[in-house]
C-alpha cells in the first residue's frame, strides 16, 4: 500500500506544496484545512491529477477534537501514517511588544504550539503501534517552524514565542522518539512568499535586494517542500533533531 501522510494546513501555502511534493513520491495524503472550504478543494484536484488518494479533514489543530478526528480520518480510510508534517500556523496583527493581547496570544499559541503538541504526541503513539505491528516500517515526524523560532521581531511577539515553544516541542519528540526509530525534523522557512507574508512582501523584496537575504531573492513553496521530500524519503533520518533553515542565508550573522 502506498504511504501516507497527514499535512496540517494544507489547503494552501507550503502546506499545499508540501502534500503535492509528497505526491510525486506517491504518498496519499490528509488535507487539513480551516475555511473556507474551496482552496482545500483545488488542492484535492491536484493531488487527484496526479493519480494519488486524498482526504479532506476540516478542522483547526488548536481543538483537542479536531485532532483527534484528523488521525481517526487517516486511520479509517489507510490504516497507517507513515509522515505527519506539522505546517498549520497562524500569525497576529503586527504591534508594539508592549501593546500584545492576550486574546491574539491565545490564539497563536493555540494553532502553533498546543496543536502541534499534542497532535505529535498522538501521532507518535499511533505511529509507534503502528511500527510495532509492521505496518508501517520507517514512521516519521516533522515540524514546519519558522526563522522567528530565534531571530527577533518585536512586532511579533506571540508568534515568535509560539515558533520558539515549537522548536523545542520538535527536540522533546525527537529525543523521545529516537529509541523508537522514528526520526523528527524541523524545518524552519524564512521569508516565503505565500499569502502570509502579503502585507510585507515589498518590505522582503527589498531586503533581498538590498543583501539582507544572502540569496538575494524570497523563498518559494517548493524550496521548503523540496526538505519534506527529501525527509519523507529516508534521506535525512540520521538527522533526526536537525532544525534546518530554509532562508536563503538569511540567518547567518553579518557585520
């Protein structure tokens, strides 16, 4: 049977490219979305002209029954899981650090850190029985973060906090996980250009220009799926615990 795998927030963004990379690998896949409804369907339609099974599943990752009824979704219609890519995130309205809200924080902390989270650790215990039973030989789990997990924006602060708290959430799983054979990956993308960054992509666009992104351009989509491919086929599973920056060069300290 063909893998499969679970990519949260998927209808669109790096969480689409990643489902459609995972694709030509020939993974059927669990479409997570939130509405509206009709991006998740275009991504259905892709991944079906490429030949591949998919699963729509609605439902936001910060509610402990939306998870749960993520992974009974796959397990009904596969029974297996072989990859979970954690993707789903969400950020808040820029602002002073000092003007935060604890509203806005709950909310970025809850998609970001809680969901991610839990749904792991449930991940894991499925993924563990399945191994176990030889169901599914070489589970894996990953984490799309952020840049944000250690570089500073005080105009972000929750959202800097979350992908921090989901750094560490990736460290916890992979130290737990190793003894099980079940390798975990962070990728951590810097500026992208997806629907997320809209409202400063000119600002991106200009650091590149100016030398502040190394590679002198914003990333795309493909360069994050492109990791998760390369995960999801076995090549990186000794570097289980790896945060691996997709940032064209962004990270390296200058002077």
């Amino acid at each position: 049977m063909a893998p499969v795998a679970v990519v949260t927030g998927s209808s669109q963004g790096i969480g689409r490219a990643i489902v459609l990379g995972l694709a030509d690998l020939g993974y059927s896949a669990v479409v997570n979305f939130i509405p509206p409804r009709e991006p998740a369907e275009e991504t259905r339609a892709a991944l079906e002209a490429k030949g591949v099974e998919c699963e729509l599943v609605e439902g936001n990752v910060a509610e402990a029954e939306a998870r749960a009824r993520l992974l009974q979704a796959v397990l009904n219609r596969w029974g297996r899981l072989d990859l979970l890519v954690n993707n789903a995130g969400i950020g808040a309205p820029p602002g002073d650090l000092l003007d935060s809200e604890e509203v806005a924080w709950d909310r970025v902390m809850g998609v970001n850190c809680k969901g991610a989270y839990f749904l792991s650790l449930a991940a894991a215990r499925v993924m563990i029985d399945l191994k176990q039973r030889g169901v599914v030989p070489h589970p894996r789990l990953a984490f799309i973060s952020s840049i944000r997990a250690f570089i500073v924006s005080t105009s972000r602060g929750a959202y800097c906090v979350s992908k921090a708290a989901e750094h560490m959430t990736a460290q916890l799983c992979a130290v737990r996980l190793a003894p099980e054979g079940i390798p975990v990956l962070e990728v951590a993308p810097g500026p992208i250009d997806t629907p997320m960054i809209a409202s400063a992509r000119e600002e991106y666009l200009a650091l590149a220009a100016a030398g502040a992104i190394p590679a002198g351009r914003v990333g795309t989509v493909e360069d994050v799926a492109r990791v998760i491919q390369a995960f999801a086929q076995g090549d990186l599973d000794y570097c289980t615990g790896q945060q691996i920056v997709v940032g064209g060069g962004v990270h390296i300290p200058q002077l």
